[in-house]
C-alpha cells in the first residue's frame, strides 16, 4: 500500500466515473481504498518527478517535491470537483510547489533540459554525426543553454519546461498555470525572447573568451 513516508528517488472538463479510470481511483480513494492511491502513485509518480527535476535540476529536491505532491494530493482529495483532469491537477500543484523553491532560492542550477525545440512547427530529428570540432562547440552551447536557463524567472522556467521539456499542447499548460491562452501565448514568446536573448550575448562572449 501507499506511504507517505516512502519518498520517489526515481527518474505522470468533468468526467464521469464510467468515462475515467482516474475518477474510479478518486472515488475509491475518498472512500478510504488506500491501494486506489497506491495505484495513482504508480501510474504518475514518474510524470511528476520528470516536472521537478526539469525545473530544479536537483534529484534531492525534486524527490521531496513529488512526495510533497502527491502528500497534498492525498490530504486534498475531498477538494477535487472533476473541474479538470487528475493529471492537470497534479501537475498544477508540482509546478506550483518548484516554483515556490525556485523562488526561495538565491540561485539554482538546471542541468536537464539540453534540447529547446524555438519552431513549433519543426519536429525534432535525432541529431546527425558530428566532427569533433562540431561537437565541442554544441557541448559549449548546451552549457550556455544551461546557464541561460538558470537566470530565467520562475515562472518563465515553468512555461518553457512544460512546453519544450513535457511538450505540452498550449491549452494543457493553461489550465495548470492557470492562464488563458492568450496570456500563455504572451508569456511563452516573452520568456523566448528573453532566453534567445541571453543566450546569444553569453554563447559569444563563452566563444570570445575560448578564442583568446
């Protein structure tokens, strides 16, 4: 059976019962069924931890994160209407709690997100043989987009790592952030802009001091 006290250390409109195997679970659970939560904790545990650690870039802290998620999950579950999806809530209250994190502390370092897909429109290709010439200089633009990403706000992290880490669709991370679409549109060219930015003036200056 489920317990609170076993922490992740691994690396996810209304419904109707009969239409949502989630919505079962949920009513079993309310019911005091704690192998329904047991099961929900299997099924999303992963979902969740990869949340985390896309925006706190630390093991530690996104295990406590997915533990403390689903902790609230379980004390909360009496507030859940079926307004939205399972999945959607719990990814708004993981998202929520490394926001939070992110902006208690000073710095933080983000290590997970090495691809950043700019045009929606180009699918992603398995990247092609590289010299090593080449590949020295993309290893040095990883670090950069690493290091770019570490200066982003908390809450334009957690929109560029839903979109282009999770590869959520628009209108899924405007019900967990909480946005329209309008404002996660807004919000996702505007946390871009200012990564693209950042990156060119730091992926330069990187070359320039590696030149000299």
């Amino acid at each position: 059976m489920w317990n609170p006290a076993h922490a992740v250390r691994v690396g996810a409109g209304e419904t109707t019962l009969e239409s949502d195997p989630d919505a079962r679970l949920l009513e079993q659970c309310r019911n005091g069924d704690t192998e329904a939560f047991e099961a929900l904790f299997r099924k999303y545990q992963t979902y969740v931890y990869n949340v985390s650690v896309g925006m706190l870039c630390n093991n530690e802290d996104a295990a406590d994160v997915t533990q403390e998620t689903f902790l609230r999950i379980h004390r909360n579950l009496h507030r859940f209407r079926g307004e939205s999806s399972f999945s959607t809530w719990l990814y708004r209250v993981a998202v929520n709690l490394c926001i939070t994190e992110l902006r208690r502390r000073q710095r933080s370092r983000f290590q997970f997100l090495e691809e950043l897909q700019h045009d929606d429109d180009t699918p992603m290709h398995e990247e092609p043989v590289l010299s090593p010439a080449e590949a020295m200089e993309q290893e040095a633009d990883r670090q950069v987009v690493r290091d770019v990403l570490n200066t982003l706000p908390p809450d334009y992290r957690a929109i560029m790592v839903l979109r282009h880490f999770q590869q959520m669709a628009y209108e899924e991370i405007a019900d967990v952030l909480g946005l329209t679409l309008s404002q996660v549109k807004t919000r996702l060219f505007r946390a871009r802009k200012l990564f693209k930015d950042r990156f060119l003036a730091q992926a330069e200056t990187s070359r320039a001091l590696q030149s000299s």
